[in-house]
C-alpha cells in the first residue's frame, strides 16, 4: 500500500493512538484527527518513526464543520483515502435513570455523528480508491446495562449504521465494518477506576486487578490488541470482510 493514505480519528490517545502507529507501517500517510494538540504531535512522531508521512490535524469532530475540514484537508495534502478509521469519542457511564438529555446528546454528538459525517464526506474519495472505513463501537452493545445505558444504546446505533454504510459500499466498492473491542487498559479506563474505586472500597489497584476475574477474562485489551485487528481489517488480507462487528474482548461476553 506504497501510496495510500489512511485517516485515524480519536489519535491523540489510547486505540487511536496505537491504531495510527501500526497503520504507519502498511500505508504511506495517516492523517492524524483529534482536540489534544500536545497528544497528536506525540502520535505524529511516533508514526514518522514508524515509517510514514503523518498529517496532524487539530479539530473537533463534535462540530458540523470538523468531518468537512478533516477531509477536504487530507484531499488538498494527499489527493486520495484509503481508509478511514472513526476512532474518537467518549460515552459517559451514567445510570439511565440519571442520565440527562445533554449527557445524550454530547456522546451522540461525537462519537455516532462525528464519525457518520467524516464517512460521508469521504465516501467519493473510498470509492475512487476502493476504500476501508472502519467504526469503533464497543461490546456492551451486546449487553446493555442500566449502569452503561447510553454507552450500550451509542454502540449498537453505530453497529447498525455501520451496516447501513456496508451495504451501499458492496454497491460503491467501499469496504465498511465496526470493532467491538472489551475492557482496554486505556488512559480513560484508569480514570473511571479511579472514581469507581473508593466508592467500593478498594484502591485504584485492588479494582483494576479484580476486574478481569469478575468480567470472566484473563488480562485487560491492550490498545495494540485493537490496532492489530483493524489493521487487518483494512488490509489486503481482510477485504472481503464486509458488513461485519468483529467483537475483540477476552471472552468477556459469553454468547453467540
């Protein structure tokens, strides 16, 4: 994949971080999307490290402006995609009960709607280059909880649009499928345990090594665990892979 070019949203940090290091090593350029400048020149020097052109583009993908502006700019720089990879957002974790309308709306807003919006916007070029688009969702789409309710409810929308953009893709020739990943030891995983922990009296320690035990599952995701799947996925290898949400959790949920 000597001249193409993939675009990672959510780089600054975590799965996007470690998916647009990996992806360096398989593409010419990767675009690298996200808020946190400090965070997107550490991602972009490790992708140059790792062997290509990296395009660091401070925005904010909760805006309706932000998808045309991360597309039109990877167009003007690079002319093509190759793979478009919706990484960025956070969901928060909030019982049902109390969770308000603004507390929905800001996890809709960025994570389904930022990623719907750069996948339209970059839909022509995926097809000119017969393209990738990935979609990260998560595995409580499989297992909604009251607890989890708008990050299960937010997942499994993107599940379903991800199929929705699959099947005009096997028409176009854009490849599009979602990753669910597990528990992923993560910078924002440690800071949920840190709230989670006293409030159950343990120390951030005792809950992050009980954990694994009570979800069924040896270890914690690494973020690389992730890239590696979606590196595959837009891969040569992968691309008869289409319209699938490839679940990637340890075993956490046990169903078929």
């Amino acid at each position: 994949m000597n001249s193409s070019v993939a675009i990672v949203t959510g780089a600054s940090q975590g799965i996007g971080r470690a998916t647009a290091i990996r992806l360096a090593s398989d593409f010419k350029a990767v675009v690298l999307a996200a808020r946190n400048e400090a965070g997107l020149e550490e991602t972009a020097i490790a992708v140059k490290s790792a062997g290509a052109e990296p395009l660091s583009l401070s925005l904010d993908l909760r805006q309706p402006y932000g998808a045309k502006t991360l597309i039109s700019k990877t167009l003007e720089k690079f002319n093509r995609i190759d793979a478009l990879l919706n990484i960025a957002g956070a969901v928060p974790q909030i019982d049902i009960l109390e969770m308000t309308d603004a507390q929905w709306d800001d996890g809709l807003v960025l994570k389904l709607h930022g990623a719907r919006r750069a996948t339209v916007h970059a839909w022509d070029a995926l097809k000119k280059s017969r393209g990738s688009v990935v979609f990260v969702s998560g595995n409580s789409a499989l297992a909604p909880k009251s607890a989890f309710a708008a990050v299960a409810t937010i997942n499994a929308a993107i599940v379903a649009m991800a199929r929705a953009f699959a099947e005009r893709g096997v028409k176009d020739g854009v490849q599009v499928n979602s990753v669910l990943p597990g528990p992923v030891l993560t910078n924002r995983r440690k800071t949920y345990m840190e709230k989670y922990a006293p409030l159950h009296n343990l120390t951030v320690e005792e809950a992050l090594e009980k954990f694994p035990s009570e979800a069924g599952i040896t270890r914690y995701g690494q973020p690389e665990d992730i890239a590696n799947l979606m590196a595959f996925m837009v891969s040569p290898g992968g691309k008869w892979k289409t319209g699938s949400a490839v679940r990637m959790d340890g075993g956490e949920i046990k169903g078929i």
